[in-house]
C-alpha cells in the first residue's frame, strides 16, 4: 500500500508499506542472500503501483507474482500520531490486492514456489469469500507440500464483514498454519484471552505449534512443544510504534529461519522491534 506520515504541517511524506510488505522487507534485511524472498499481491498498472512494484524490486525482494489488475491500483493509508501511538485512516475499496486470491492458477504458481508462506488476518479480511476459501485451499495443498505456513492474526476489526466472521476465520487459519504471531492486546479485547499464556493456549489446539504472543514491547510468551515460557523484555518509549509488530515477525523467522533456539529469537525480534520504534515510519 502508499502510506502516507504526517511531517510537519501541512506536509506529508508518501511511503511504501504494509503489514505483511513491512515483515517481508525486514526478514529480507535480515537474511540477505540467505534467503530468497517473493511478494504475492495485486497492482494496478497506473504509476502509483508502478512505484510500489519499483520499491518492492529495490530490497531484492522477487516480483515476478505481482498479479495486474489495470482497472484497479494500490489501496493507501494515512498514519495519525499522538503520544508515539498511531491511528490509521484507510482508502482501499478498490485496491487490487482484494482479488489477489482470484486467479487460482497465479495463487498456486505464487504458493508452491514457497518453503515457507506468511500471511495476515488483512490478507483475509481483505479478501471476498470465495477468495478465502481459494486462499485456504491453498496453503493447505503447500503445506501438504511440506511448506511451512506462518500467521499473523493482526486483528483489524473495521476491514471485517462482522466479528463472529472474524474470529472464526482467524482461527481457521491458525489452524492450518506452523507458526503464529498473535499480539495479546487485541486478542484479549475480541478473544477474551486471560494472559498470555491463555492467548498461546488457544492457538496451539493439538500442541504442534508454535505460537509467540507479542505484547506492545513486554513480556512475550512462547509456546513451542506444549510447553509455554516467559520471556521479560525491556521496556522503552516509542517514537513510533508504525510496523512493530511486522519487524518483531521478521526478527522470530528469520532468527528461526537461521536455526536460533527460541529463547534467542526472541530476543532478535525484541531488539529489531525496538529498533523501529525508536524511529519514524515502519521502514527503518
């Protein structure tokens, strides 16, 4: 998407992010040759996606999946700052990413190409219902595969038809994926999670997961095995909290990706985390 910052006013800078661009771009920081990394969405063909698509390509992150809908283009947010905490404002009724998932040809070639796939609650929500059930059906043919599946619910209440439509189909999801990234701060309010520890509970149904409860900058929980442990993480005031949680992602998989225990990629993604928020924007 084109993000819009306000600077100083009446000027605002125009960007390129999004929350799962934002985890790709880093893990691809993170990994460099290491890893190969694509992007699955849907541009337009104006000059606006030409920029984003542009972008994309210039932090080596392979394109060529990109689907090209010309009587669409990019959807665009605007980031509202008080205190370090943002608000958004979107605009994307008519982004083509909503049909990213309608040519079940593109969204296989995309997916069987992955060892690993990742995915939001947005990516969901965003799309229509036919075209999550498409989505659905395949991850769990690269799965199958032998393609590890990660999820961020990122809960976004507003971009859902209702909330029983929602909660059931982040747990759908969770469902068919290795690894989720859940943020205990939205999942208490639209789950009624407890703790932390409850939140990792919840997603982990056959004890097979592995699932890292984020928590606005504290304590996370980790959940790998059956077993859940505790990790004290220190806290610090934040610039701008845009993309925090999209870096401490890419920070967990690229950290497990490279083979780190978990105690130590927890502690990679805090640190990569905490880098982005002591700066403006979700780039960094």
């Amino acid at each position: 998407m084109l993000e819009l910052s306000e600077q100083q006013a009446p000027l605002w800078a125009m960007n390129v992010a999004g929350d799962t661009l934002n985890t790709a771009w880093h893990f691809k920081r993170l990994c460099g040759e290491r890893a190969e990394v694509a992007y699955f969405t849907g541009l337009g063909t104006d000059p606006f996606s030409a920029r984003i698509e542009s972008f994309i390509a210039g932090a080596g992150i392979e394109t060529r999946f990109i689907r090209h809908e010309p009587s669409r283009g990019p959807g665009l947010y605007a980031i509202s700052l008080r205190n370090g905490e943002r608000s958004f404002t979107y605009w994307r009724d008519r982004s083509a990413a909503k049909l990213l998932a309608d040519d079940e040809a593109a969204l296989g070639a995309a997916l069987g190409w992955a060892d690993m796939i990742y995915l939001s609650g947005i990516t969901l929500a965003i799309l229509s219902v036919g075209a999550r059930e498409r989505l659905m059906a395949a991850l769990a043919a690269a799965r199958r595969r032998g393609a590890t599946v990660a999820f961020d619910p990122n809960i976004r209440p507003r971009l859902w038809e209702d909330a029983d439509t929602m909660r059931r189909t982040i747990m759908q999801a969770a469902g068919g994926a290795d690894i989720v990234l859940p943020s205990f701060e939205d999942e208490a309010q639209h789950f009624g999670d407890a703790s932390l520890e409850a939140c990792a509970r919840r997603y982990d149904t056959d004890g097979d997961r592995e699932i890292v409860v984020k928590n606005g900058g504290r304590d996370v929980a980790v959940r790998a095995g059956g077993r859940c442990t505790h990790h004290a993480m220190a806290p610090i005031t934040p610039v701008d909290t845009t993309g925090a949680g999209d870096a401490f992602n890419a920070g967990w998989l690229a950290a497990r990706h490279e083979g780190l225990s978990p105690e130590d990629a927890v502690m990679r993604a805090h640190a990569l985390a905490t880098h982005v928020i002591s700066h403006k924007g979700a780039l960094v």
